[in-house]
C-alpha cells in the first residue's frame, strides 16, 4: 500500500529542498513521459518536449506550494509545455502534431489483439481533437478525479463533469459505438 503521502501526491517534508524536489520529480516522472507520448509522434520530438517540460519544472521550482499534489503542479506544467508546442506547430506549419501510432511504451502489461485494435481506434479519435479535449482525455483515461482534473485545467469540477460527459459522446459517435448527438466536444 503507498504512503498517504504518495496518495494524496505529495512528498514527506524530511528532505531538504533540492532533495525533496529531485524525489518528487523521479516519483512522478511518469506524468512528463504521458504527456510527451500524446503530443509527440517521433522520438526526437517527444525527447525535445520532455526537455522544454523539464526546463519549465526546473524555473517553476521555486514557485511551487507543498501544500498542495506535485503531481497536479506538474501536469498542470507538462500540459500547458504541450499545448503551446502543438499550437506553435499548427500556426506554423497548419497541421496537427499527430499522436503516436503506439503507446506500447507507457503500459508495462501486455496487450491482446483486441485491446491494440481498440487502442488504435482510440488513437485515432484521439488525433481529431483538438489539443484542450486531447488533454482533457489524457487526465480521464489516466483516472484522474474531475477535482484534480478541474485544478489542473483551471475549471470548475462540474464544468469538468460537462466536458466529459460531451467528449465520451462525441468518442463513441467517432468510434461508432453511437450516433452522435451534436459536435459539442
């Protein structure tokens, strides 16, 4: 079972500041690997926002409250890095960055044809959303709670409820699971 600590996102206070600061990065670096794997298509790509999120963690440092989840600050950051890269890529070259073709990398379990099937359609959803929505799924798809979600996107939990409840509808007119009743996502 993970520390109450851990839980609730935040880090024991028995380190010292760079100390504490390195553990909480290392603990939930995993969050920064999301991220880059859902807005970056080459490796080079993803490895150059992982080092702009990095750079942009390191300079917010000191601007971090312990009172409150690193792992929301931090994806909060990753999220707002992201976005701004993809909207600089659209308004210069007027394309979307396409998500990867795979997330083999972030799963460590294995995965059965259908589920890869499934995955890929999901993908593919996925690449017609705009970079908002995007974001938004990456937090519901990483089962983060609509309070998290709301602090971390900067939106009122009920609106929060809203966005999703339109996304998975629009999702499954896109999947063709149902109609769709409207193109409110």
């Amino acid at each position: 079972m993970r520390h109450r600590a851990e839980q609730s996102g935040s880090i024991p206070r028995d380190k010292t500041e760079p100390e504490w600061f390195a553990s909480a990065l290392s603990r939930h670096g995993g969050i920064i690997r999301k991220v880059a794997w859902t807005y970056c298509r080459s490796a080079e790509d993803r490895a150059d926002l992982t080092q702009e999120i990095l750079a942009q963690v390191i300079a917010a440092s000191d601007r971090y409250d312990r009172d409150r989840p690193f792992a929301t600050w931090l994806y909060r950051i990753a999220l707002n890095v992201a976005i701004g890269q993809v909207r600089a890529v659209y308004r210069q070259a007027r394309v979307m960055v396409p998500l990867e073709d795979s997330h083999s990398g972030i799963a460590a379990e294995p995965v059965d044809h259908e589920r890869r099937e499934a995955r890929a359609a999901l993908d593919a959803a996925m690449l017609e959303l705009d970079p908002y929505n995007r974001a938004l799924l990456l937090l519901y798809l990483d089962e983060r709670s609509q309070r998290e979600i709301a602090d971390i996107m900067g939106l009122s939990p009920s609106n929060v409820g809203t966005k999703i409840a339109r996304l998975k509808r629009h999702l499954r007119g896109s999947l063709g699971l149902v109609e769709p009743e409207g193109d409110d996502a």
